[in-house]
C-alpha cells in the first residue's frame, strides 16, 4: 500500500509559511491583493473561484473579482483587464480561462504585467520558466505538484520521470520544473508508441493527459511515486484522476489521490505566488 | 556501417529552395540582409563569422557586420545595438556570443525586435519555441538538427529520442521542436544516473553535451539514428564531436560527423530565418 500523498497536508505546510510573510507585509501597511477575471459564469470558473476565494481569505490575502458577461467585445474586455493591470492595490490577476469561444486571450498574455501574471500565462514567464529562471512565475498546477513532491520528501535529483502529457498548463512547465531539479525528464502523449513501456520505467509518473483512470496497475512501476494531476468525471458522474488509483495504489511507494490531491494544492501555489509578488512590490514599487 | 549524415547534402537543399525566394523577394525590390554584431575579435566568433557570411553570400543575402570594440561601455553596446535594431534594411540580427565578462546580454534580449531575432534569443521566441508555435525563431542550431532528420527523411513521430544537454541553445529547444513533431522526449544531463542506458535506449539520440567523444560503443542502441552536435577539441587539438565516431558508426543506421555534420547546417538555417523575415517584412511592412 503506497503513502497516500494528500493535498490539504501540502496546503496547509504552504499556508503555515505564508502566515509570517503575510503578517510583515501588513505590518508594512501592504495587504495582498488578488484579482480574479471571470468572463461569464461557467460552473468550472464559479468553482475554481470559490476555493481561490477561500484560500486568500484563510490567508489574510484580500481576493476581489472582476465579474464580465459573457457576451462582452474584445475591446471592453481589454479595457477592463487594463486597469486591472494598471490598478497598484492589484498584486496578482488571475484570468480564468478559457475564454467564451469569440474572444481572444492572446493580446491578454502579451499586456499582463509579468509580475503579476501569479498563473503564469505571459510570453515573459513562459520564457522564464523554460529557462530555468527562478523569478518567472510557472502555471500554478505544474508547481502544485513540486510542492506535493517537496512536502512529501521524494528525491528528484537523477530520478527518471515520466509526464504524460505535453500542455502548456502542466506537461511542458512541470518537466522544465523538474529539469531545474535534475530529474531525467521523459514526456509522453498521445503519439507515444509505448505509453505502457515509458510509465513503468518511471521511478517518479506524473499523470497529466486528462484521460480517466488511464494509467492501470500494469503501467505502473514497482515502488514508484504516482502523482495524478487529471481532474475528469467517469461515465457515473464521480470525479476521478488519470491514473486508476485503486488498481495502482498496491503497487506504488507514494500515490495522491483524485480528488484530495494536487488540485488541493493549487490555490495555495496561487495564495503564495500573490505573497511572493506583493513582497516584490513592496521591494520595488512603481 | 551507418549511412553519414552529411551537413552539405543538408545545406545544399536548404540553398536551393531559399535560391527561388530571394529571386523573388529582389524582383520586389527588397534585399535580405543579415546584421552581425561583434564586439572584439575572438577566434571562435570570427570563424562564425566567416562561416555566415560565405553562406549569407551564396544565398544573395546581404551580410553587414558591425564590429564594436572589445572595451566597449555597456550603454553605449545597447545604443550600437539599437540603431542596427531599428534599422529598415536590416531583417536579421546575429548577436556574436557570448559577450566579453564585462557586458550584459540580458537587455539585448529584451531589446531584440523578435521579428528580426533570428537566432531565437529573444524572450518572446523562446516562449514562442515553447509553445510550439512555428511563428518563433528557435536557435539554428537546434533548428539544424531538425533540417538534418528531415533531409535524411527519417522518421520522428512516435520515436524515442534521447536527447544529451539541456542548454537554451540546443538541448532544451531542440526537445521543444521533437515534441512538436510528436517524438517521446527524454532530456539527459550530467545528473542523470544511468547515461548510458538513457542512450541505449533511443530510436533517435542527440548528443549535445559538450563532452568530447563521451556516446561510446555501448551506449548506442543498435540501428540508432545518432546526431552529433558537440563541438569539442580533443587532447591532441582536433576537432571532435560527443560521439565516439569511430567506435559507433557501425552501430548506428544514421550518423552525423564531426566536422561536417550539424554544424555545416546552422548557417544555412540562418540564411533560412533571414529570409523569412525578410518576407514578413514585405508583406508586414512597419
């Protein structure tokens, strides 16, 4: 039976370290602030906001949302995102996404104020992240499980890992993540003759293709450390990962399971991406 | 015994299809032009600059190099540097690398129009590169490696490849770019704890490294594709790639030397960028 890796414990050890810098910086007259951009109210959005919301709140971060119809032009869209950017009470903005299909996210990336794009969607910290560059800020998912694997003490340095799946969301960030660490990063897809043959060689499989309970008990290897990042609802309406947990979890040393895993730890990446920027600001103001 | 992979077979087709669109791009009126920018004299960077040059000339690219003063001031390097950035004649800018201790090339490359970036150092190309967007430049020499497998038409979607290094001008881009083309992607460095069977195991390995003759016999899978991008000289002053030619050409299906190889074709794949941007900038005219 694998160590269950949870996500709340990973949350809380984030929250716990945020409490002091959140302090010092109100002690500093600074209170972090994070503005979420929500186009519309599909149910996705309402509830990513929701526990977004309740992080900030449990962690003395202000959360203000900047609710749009759904039928608003790109040009208004653009204006309202402008002075989001522009607004100095602003440490971190959050725009959920995607978009409603005939609006275009693109001139967003590019105007988003790097420091603080806290789910990093501008070019600047895509480019930062690839290279290796500590200051860029990384998608809040793909560092969501480096701080699980941090939490839970697994080694990185020389491991062969595996990820499956190649988004810009998770895939691609999270194996630059793990290459800063040293892991020796395999990624997987779709494509992939031997999906089969590349999981089970993983000391570490990080499960990020959005395929439900995709990863079985025979892909698993011996011992390995499991992390499932899939978020996907099973023909009988249960939310469920892309790894089949009860089949593998025999075989794994550490697996986390769907949901209470990684998606736990993501708003608390978020609360501690608005802290590191408001810090930044507060060092460096405008 | 492999068949060679020879960089002047690769160049040559290169050549030959640019040959039709500069005739194109001059009956327009426009001439492409390739801006080199040194500052000071090593040898290393005036054998590039030879090696540019020739093939900017056979291409009928226009080459103008400006060569700055190896003492120069960092400010007054960014105001040379912004005058060829700005200039209208100028469709690509190869900045001559690295720089003396003294400078920064960090502003340069937030700086460089990306459009005119043609060696991929850019932070918008990088995220471009990412990204998977073929509007990016990515570095030649990465790019070099793609133009040698798809001259020697060898297949690459579904493939292993195991590529050594993780550099921001070869190992890590070129990754981006075999993602791209649906490859499984293993990224090796000096971390990884088992090198040899890392390699052993690729369809297709990279070897860009830097470590002289460091892929030997027994770490070449048999009927491997092996492309060399190492540039290295041996104790005995010759040049050398990171393959053991000698000792793996007979494993190999496909085999790049070293000279001759890869780096035969980065200057081709610069002439390639220059022209593309000179045609985006015919029909993007600023």
């Amino acid at each position: 039976m694998g160590i269950v890796m949870k996500g709340a414990e990973a949350a809380k050890a984030i929250k716990e370290e945020l409490t002091g810098e959140v302090a010092d910086l109100k002690a500093g007259g600074i209170k972090p602030c994070l503005a979420i951009i929500r186009v519309g109210a599909r149910p996705d959005d309402l509830a990513y906001e929701r526990g977004a919301r309740k992080r900030m709140e449990t962690s003395g971060i202000e959360c203000r949302v900047t609710a749009l119809p759904e039928d608003i032009g790109q040009k208004e869209l653009e204006k309202e995102f402008s002075k989001v950017n522009a607004d100095p009470c602003v440490h971190g903005i959050l725009l959920l996404r995607p978009l409603p299909g005939t609006l275009d996210e693109e001139p967003l990336k590019a105007m988003i104020d790097p420091q603080k794009d806290v789910d990093g969607m501008s070019p600047v910290n895509i480019a930062r992240v690839f290279s290796g560059d500590e200051t860029g800020f990384a998608p809040c998912t793909a560092e969501a499980v480096m701080e699980m694997l941090r939490h839970y003490r697994i080694e990185i340095c020389g491991k062969r890992v595996t990820v499956l799946g190649r988004s810009m969301i998770v895939g691609k960030p999270l194996s630059m993540l793990l290459l800063k660490e040293h892991a020796t990063v395999t990624i997987c897809h779709t494509r992939t003759a031997d999906i089969a043959e590349e999981c089970r060689n993983a000391e570490i499989l990080v499960a990020a293709a959005g395929n439900a309970r995709m990863v079985t008990e025979e892909m698993a290897g011996k011992d390995a450390v499991v992390v499932d990042v899939g978020i996907n609802v099973d023909e009988d309406g249960n939310l469920c990962g892309d790894v089949d947990y009860d089949a593998v979890e025999g075989k794994a040393s550490y697996i986390s399971p769907v949901p209470g895993g990684v998606g736990s730890v993501t708003s608390s990446v978020l609360a501690k991406h608005v802290v590191r920027s408001a810090k930044y600001f507060a060092c460096n103001p405008r």
